[in-house]
C-alpha cells in the first residue's frame, strides 16, 4: 500500500489549488481595482486568503459534520460492552485516542470524522447496532479506522464540510426533491448558491475518498482477518440503505457518503442488482435480511447533489474481500503443506 503522505500530498494539493485560483481571481479583480495594491501585492493576498480559507474549513468541518448528525456521545461508563468492543479493534488498529458516537437514525451505516486533534471520531447509526452481529460492527469500525490510516481523512473532512454546509444552503431545494414537492423559486435561487460550492468540490472530494475507500477495504480485510465479516456488514448495509430510498439518512448523509461505510446513494442505485451480486458469493439474502430483495421498492430519482459516487460499486467491494478471502485460505494450506 502507498505511504498516508504519498495519497495525502496529491489530495492536499488539489485542494489547496483549487483556493488559491479561486481567491487569486477575486484578489485581481476586486483587491487590485479597488485598493490601489500592485499586481505582487494582489496576488499575495490572494494566496493568504486560500491559506487562510484553508484552515477555516479544517477547523469548522468536524462542527458542521457533528452538528448535522447530532450524535449522542458514549464513554466507557455509557455503554461498557459497544465501548470495550470499539477500544478492542481501535487498539488492534494503533489507534489510543478515538471518539465513538450514536446518530439516531434507524438506517444502517457508520460515519468517521477526523477531529482537530487529528483522532477519529466513531459514528455509529442506531440501525446499524440493532442489525449487524459484533463481528460485523467490528468489521464496520476497523474500516473506519482505516480511512483515518489512510492519510487522507483530514482533507476529506474538510471538504465534507463545505458539502454539508452546500446542502444546508439547499437544504429547502432537497427536501422538496425528496418529497416529490414542488420546488419554490427561493429555494431555487439558494440551490443555485448552494451549488457553487457544491460544483468546486465535489470532483476531488469524490477522487479523495474513493482511494481512501479502497486502502479501508484493504486495512480492515487485513485486521479482522475475516472477510466474511466484512462482507455480511457491507451485504447488510447495502440492503438495509438501498430498500429505503426515502430514508432520513439519505437528506442527511449525500453531503457526507465520503465519510461513510456505505454510500446511501449509491446503495439505492444498486439496489436490485445486489441481488445478483449477493447469490454469486452464496448470500441468502431472505435469511440474511428477513426479506427478498426482489420485493416491489418505489422508484428514487436523485437530485442534482447526489450524483457524484465516492465508492466503488458494492460488486467490486465484495470481490476484492472474497479475492482476500481466496488467498488467506491459499496460503493457509501451503503453510498446512509445508509443515506436514
């Protein structure tokens, strides 16, 4: 696997790029006409701005992530048996310092934030704990902390939250679409604002995460050693996202499927061929879930700040698990052979 600061230089790069052109812009054509400043000075302001701009929305965006799924904050003393089963695979994956909190929302899924300090923080739905087996939400977490092992949870952190405050400045356009309603011209116009920044930093946000979660996938089937595990967890998560396409979660969590287990979005596009993708690797789905997939589900049509996919497809996930799966077991009867 590359080094965290071989993929967190390139992401922080873009990022950083993207400001600066942007602040530079306004510096020469407000800044420079205005103030009388030369063209050395302009630009000088222009590049402390996106510096500066920079660092806001890395101190802000773990307040704006946690303010939007209100989490409720649990400690060793709150819930002895989640908290020991978390600290078991955070100490197994490196990590001292972690957070670990419950988001009252009845779909499945998890959510990790890097803090200011740099430490994960642990968000686990309500429906998550009910639905998945501890080895499952073992499975869940270590692939939390594997995007914090990935180098590049900060940037995308940081980038979450100029999304979820997009789509709070939409937030009225949204739940319209959602809804089925009409849409007001004021929230039009708000939409219209909300997808300037949703239009500068969607496209490296989805590039970040996308190789975020792969090294997760990697880094938690390597961990647990199990990759059945996984593959029950995303099985589940998949199901349980993608059969509710009107889901609370799915208003709440576009802004930040970055930062989740499981894209919510992506898990209603998927929906019906993770079927088939389940019974290749011999799931029974209606023993799994306690219902078939193939049952009638209302049509979802995503809006316009949906469409950007920072997953690769669940038919991809689960292959590299069983490939994972595939090898452990190969190497396990060389082992047997040799020792024989």
């Amino acid at each position: 696997m590359p080094q965290p600061h071989e993929r967190l230089l390139p992401a922080l790069g873009i990022h950083l790029a993207i400001h600066v052109a942007l602040f530079e812009l306004v510096s020469w054509v407000i800044v420079l006409p205005l103030t009388g400043f030369g063209l050395l000075h302009a630009t000088a302001v222009g590049l402390a701005a996106a510096v500066l701009a920079v660092l806001i929305e890395r101190l802000l965006a773990p307040w704006l992530i946690t303010s939007l799924l209100k989490p409720h904050w649990i400690g060793r003393k709150d819930d002895i048996v989640l908290w020991s089963l978390v600290d078991a695979w955070a100490e197994k994956a490196g990590f001292r310092a972690w957070r670990l909190g419950e988001v009252d929302l009845e779909a499945p899924d998890a959510f990790v934030v890097s803090s200011v300090a740099g430490r994960p923080v642990i968000l686990l739905t309500r429906g998550l704990l009910a639905e998945l087996t501890s080895r499952e939400v073992g499975a869940v977490v270590t692939y939390l902390m594997g995007c914090s092992r990935s180098g590049l949870l900060s940037v995308a952190t940081a980038q979450a939250g100029i999304l979820s405050l997009s789509s709070r400045i939409a937030g009225g356009y949204i739940r319209s679409r959602l809804e089925g309603k009409s849409t007001g011209i004021i929230d039009i116009l708000l939409a219209g604002w909300g997808y300037l920044l949703f239009a500068f930093t969607y496209t490296q946000h989805a590039s970040a995460c996308e190789q975020m979660s792969r090294f997760a996938d990697e880094f938690c089937l390597v961990q647990i050693a199990s990759h059945s595990s996984f593959m029950t967890a995303l099985v589940k998560v998949s199901a349980g996202l993608g059969g509710k396409p009107k889901g609370k979660i799915r208003a709440i969590g576009a802004s930040l499927k970055g930062l989740a287990f499981q894209d919510p979005v992506s898990a209603i596009r998927d929906f019906y061929s993770l079927r088939d993708v389940a019974r290749k690797y011999g799931f029974d789905m209606e023993r799994l879930m306690g219902y078939d997939l193939s049952a009638p589900r209302e049509a979802a049509v995503l809006h316009v700040f949906e469409r950007f996919w920072v997953h690769p497809h669940v038919g991809e996930r689960l292959e590299r698990a069983a490939e994972f799966g595939r090898d452990v077991l190969s190497t396990m009867i060389l082992e047997k052979r040799g020792v024989e």
